[in-house]
C-alpha cells in the first residue's frame, strides 16, 4: 500500500502552477459527490485538482490572543476584562487570551467571550479594564479605556479545537426538557438535534489526514488562516478528528465569526472554516466523494449524564438532513445547530478563491497523526456514593395500604419519604408526610390515590455531587434509591448528604 | 385566528370568556393570559373564521372587551440569522421550517410558546409585542 500522504494523481506544485494560470478544475464537495455519482470515481478523480469543504458552527474551544500595547505609566496586568468579560493574564504584561466560552461577570451568559471577538471583528469600541501587579518596571495599579481591532498590535484567532470531522447527534428520553451544548431537547424523543456539514465537513472529506496537516492553508473565519496541529481530543481511529488553527483577526469578517448563546447552557463562538483537498491520490479522491448517505453517526441519548451516554441508534447524515429521523418506529424532527447554508456558502467562497487565483495550496510540513486516543479522565480521590451515605432499611408500603397505617409509619420511623413497593420490592410510587397531610385535609383513604407515581431516583453508584443537583432541580428532599431492576435498595435524603459534609469538616 | 383581548378594570373579574364560550360553542384556546388587579388581557386563538368568527368578537365586544387582532407572532431578524436550525426542531408544534436557505414561521400553528426565542443562539428571534397590530 502506498504511503500516507502519497502524491501519485498530481502534486502541490502542479496544483498550484494550474491555479496560477487559471486553469484549476475546482469543485466543492457537494458538486464532487454529484460528479462522481453521475460519471465515476475515476474520472472525477482525473479531472478534478481541488474540492473545497466548509463547516459551520458553534466551536466552544476557540479565542484569540491579545497584545494591547503599552500604557504611559505602564501596566504589568495580571487580570484584565474585556467589555466585563475576564480574558486570561498569565502571560506577559499587556497580552492576553480571550476564550469564546469566557462569561460576562455582569451580563453572565448573555454576553461572553465569542460577543467579544465578534464585537472585534465588527471595528466596535471594546472597553477593557486592567488590574496591575506594581512593579519597579510596571509602576501602574489599574487601567480603564477602550480599544478597537485596529488599535490593538495583535489579535490572533488561536483555536484549540475545530471543526470535529462529524458529531454525534442528541435526543431526550427523559420527561424534562433539557438544555445542552447541542440546543433544547424536548422530553420523550420529542426532537433530535445535530451539529456538522455532513459530506462538506473538512476533515470526512480527507478522512484518513492524507492532505491536512501543520501548515495547511485554509479559509478560517472569513479570512485565510492555518492549520496547526491536530485539534485537543482529536481522535481519528474513530473518525472524531479535530484540529487546531490560527488566523489573523484582522482579516477576519464577522459573518464568519458569530458570538453565541446556547439557552441555559453558556456562551461559545460559531467559526467557519473551510479547507481545500487537493486530489493528489485515490484514496483522497474516494474519501472526498463520500456522499452524505454513507457518513454516519450515532444519535445519543443526553436523558442520561454521564460521559458514556446510550446510543439510541446509528444514523446517516443524510437521514439527519431530511429533517426527518425515525425513533423507535416514530418519526422524530431533526434540525442541526450549525449552518449548511453557510457551510455551502465558505465551501462556494474558498473555490472562488483558488478560480481566481487569489488562494494557493500549501503542502503540509508534517501530517496530523491517526492514530491518537481519546482517553477519559479518571477520578482518583475518593468520591462518596449513593450507596455510602443511603440509609438501607427501607421502610416501604404496598399500594393498597391506607393512608393511616403509613402516617403510623411515618410517626413511629421519624421518616418523611414511604416508598411504595409491589411484591417483589419494584418501586411503584412514592408518599411524603407532606402527602398524607394533603389525604387527610382531602379525606382520601387509599395511597393509591395519593402517591407520586413518577419517581425521582437514585442508583447506589452515583456520586453524591450529582445527586444533590437532582434533590435541588427538582425541589425535593429525599428520594428512593433502586437498582438494575428497579427494586428499592435505600433512601437516601438531604440530611444523610448534611451529614456527610459535616463529617468531612470535622475529619 | 389570534387576538388579544383587554379586560377594563370594571369587568376584570367577570368570566366573559367562559360565557362567550359557552354562549357561542367555539373552543377558544388561552395562549397567553396577563391579570392585574386593575387590567386583564389575554391572547386567544379563535379556531373559526367568517361569520361564525364576527359573532365571537361580538359576544366579546358587547360585554365591553376591547379585542384587537395580533399580527405575526415572532419576528425574524434575517440579518443575524444563520440559518442553522436550532429554533427548528425544538418547536412542539412544527411551526418553523428551514427549506433550502429560507426559515419560514406558519403563524397559524404558533402557540407563542418562545421555545425558539430561547432556542436561537444569535437572538435573531423575538416575541412580538402581543396586539401591536
């Protein structure tokens, strides 16, 4: 087999030479795809020197590196904010690094750091205030004035983690809506959202890193920028590659640089970006047609929170597109929370670009590894669970019982939370002292009539922490713990958590 | 059809939709409802139209209802828009479609619910102030 990266159809060289000359055959990767469907792998790769991809959408691990230039007196800053948004000052002086995904400390989510650098890139007036650390050389204490993209020396787009090669998609089991970094999932499968261009998502359409790598020149943001390295948690064994990029802010425009809020989750910046791939082999041809049909993901089940969450099922990026997807024999709307429009639209820009000869290709100075794992952080202290602070005897009824023996239960334990059990010990429903105050003042006999039947649980493994989340969402105070099989193992209640802290302050 | 409609303090306290309800067997829907000691308004969805729709303002309007038709319920800001979907999926009455580079709102089906308003990252979408029309 030949080596990764081989140039065997045509090199950079003669990629560019015909760009040059205005003769590059240029095609984006929804017209290859067409191509090739209509007249053959073979010859689209013959013909074709260059198919253009784009993304774009919300891309949480991207900001920008600052260098504001030096004051009269000068100013060693070791915090600075930006329109009240804190960037990070652990660097010399006057730079900095603002996050897309930094809050505003007056505004919170409304208004981060993705708001900042689109505000940048739009030419608007940013305030930025500083606290120094006096020194003998950088004398000043505090700083107060405005800058804008121009005024500034350096504002370089440094993004961590982008454009993830295709993304897994989301649904909600659960009967509460959730807020997630993916949008808002209705209860009960109500929606399923998604987020990647499909068959123009850069990195599918070079999917074994043949072409990509340090120093490879690509549309980014709206202006030209470059690839760095492979992106954090890349991970191209299982087709999750990522990379890492750089730009010039000051050639970006912001249409392609948009601030965002996801509702109830936080702030984050959607980016475009768009890669040429150069059809220098095969196997890049072949990867580049890839036709929306054939990329698949998996649609995830975000009900559950926890790193592994279960795969509802597997699906094509061309289901996800149609709007439509099927769910356990139902059909379930799907929409994405990036843009194909403005995908089509970077995709469409970049190959105006090379036709006109405004835009070279660049070889790469080294490839992006593929075969990077992505490994998960262990928890190595030890983390109470359930199952160490539950209280284990359960004091349980039937549902047929009567209101007044469980209010002698209540009385006699000193307990406020009676789970109702069938015989085998399954969890059928839950009555507080609260509801059988409600059965008297209503005169209802039967627990059958009064219990909750929708019960908030706990399973013995979960940490404590999570636990006492779920106890304040849903504004209780204790709540049934069950295992695999839905029996009643414990109970476990915002005292049992009390305690546990006071024992920890204590030892 | 929507509409919005203004209880005057001196009736506020009168239940003038049930009577009309009842009185003319439209099953209006309550999408909104805004009751203050002094003023009440409601936005209501009246699933008739024509004659049978005239005779419903009537029974309002003669117990002294001021009813005003609402216009389009969300407004969208097609320059921060970016077309990507968000408000989409999360409506849970289908009334938003993005077709080819267009997102379309069929007013008909809005509940005024705001999920997309929540929903929309770059706040392109708002709620229209209720009978501005």
């Amino acid at each position: 087999m030949e080596e990764r990266g081989a140039e065997t159809l045509r090199t950079y060289e003669q990629i560019n030479e015909k760009i040059k000359r205005g003769e590059a055959v240029v095609m984006t990767a929804d017209e290859f795809v067409e191509y090739t469907k209509q007249y053959g792998l073979e010859k689209a790769a013959k013909e074709v020197d260059v198919v253009t991809t784009g993304t774009f959408g919300a891309m949480c691990s991207s900001g920008v590196f600052l260098n504001f230039g030096h004051s009269e007196p000068p100013i060693k800053m070791w915090k600075c904010w930006l329109n009240d948004v804190p960037a990070y000052k652990g660097l010399a002086a006057v730079d900095a690094y603002l996050g897309a995904t930094a809050i505003s400390e007056t505004r919170g989510i409304e208004y981060g750091g993705g708001h900042v650098i689109e505000d940048l890139v739009s030419g608007k007036e940013i305030e930025l205030r500083g606290e120094g650390w006096p020194t003998d050389c950088y004398p000043r204490q505090y700083i107060e004035t405005t800058i804008t993209l121009d005024e500034i020396n350096q504002a370089v787009l440094v993004n961590p983690r982008n454009a993830y090669q295709r993304y897994a998609a989301a649904t909600n089991s659960t009967d509460r809506i959730l807020y997630t970094y993916l949008g808002t999932l209705l209860p009960r499968y109500g929606n399923v959202m998604y987020s990647g261009s499909g068959q123009l998502s850069p990195l599918y359409k070079d999917r074994y890193f043949e072409t990509i790598g340090i120093g490879t020149r690509i549309f980014l943001g709206g202006g030209i920028g470059y690839v760095i390295g492979e992106g954090t948690q890349h991970n191209p064994k299982a087709f999750f590659g990522t990379l890492m990029v750089r730009g010039d802010l000051k050639q970006m425009s912001p249409r392609y640089l948009r601030g965002a809020t996801i509702h109830n989750y936080g702030v984050t910046l959607y980016v475009g970006v768009g890669i040429p791939i150069p059809i220098i082999n095969m196997r890049v041809a072949e990867t580049a047609s890839t036709p929306d049909e054939e990329i698949y993901t998996e649609i995830l089940d975000y009900g559950v929170p926890s790193r592994s969450r279960p795969v509802v099922r597997r699906v094509s990026y061309a289901e996800l597109k149609s709007g439509k997807v099927e769910i356990e024999g139902r059909e379930v709307v799907a929409s994405a929370i990036s843009s194909l429009t403005y995908a089509r639209e970077i995709a469409e820009k970049l190959k105006q670009w090379i036709l006109k000869g405004e835009f070279f290709l660049s070889r790469p100075a080294q490839l992006l590894p593929d075969k990077t794992e992505f490994k998960p952080l262990e928890v190595k202290r030890y983390e109470p669970r359930v199952r160490d602070v539950m209280t284990r005897s359960i004091i349980s009824a039937r549902p047929a019982d009567d209101v007044k023996t469980v209010a002698n239960l209540i009385v006699k334990h000193g307990i406020d939370h009676v789970p109702i059990v069938d015989d085998e010990g399954k969890l059928m429903g839950i009555v507080t002292s609260w509801d059988l105050a409600k059965a008297v003042a209503e005169e209802k006999r039967s627990l059958n009539e009064i219990m909750t039947r929708r019960v908030i649980v706990a399973k013995p493994d979960e940490p404590i922490d999570v636990v006492a989340r779920r106890l304040t969402q849903y504004r209780i105070s204790g709540m049934p713990v069950v295992d695999e099989s839905f029996k009643v193992v414990g109970i476990i209640t915002t005292d049992d958590i009390a305690k546990l802290i006071k024992g920890r302050s204590s030892g | 059809m929507k509409f919005k409609i203004i209880y005057s303090h001196e009736i506020v306290e009168s239940p003038i939709l049930s009577t009309v309800i009842l009185e003319t067997g439209v099953p209006i829907n309550i999408l909104e409802a805004k009751i203050t000691p002094s003023q009440g308004e409601m936005i209501i969805d009246v699933p008739v139209s024509g004659e049978e729709l005239a005779r419903v303002l009537e029974a309002f309007r003669k117990r002294g209802i001021e009813v005003r038709e609402v216009g389009p319920a969300i407004e969208i800001n097609r320059d921060k828009c970016i077309l990507c979907g968000a408000c989409v999926s999360p409506c849970p009455t289908g009334a938003i479609k993005l077709t080819g580079d267009e997102l379309k709102i069929e007013d008909k089906l809005c509940i005024r619910c705001r999920a997309c308003v929540y929903a929309c990252p770059v706040k392109a979408l708002t709620i229209t102030s209720e009978g501005s029309s």
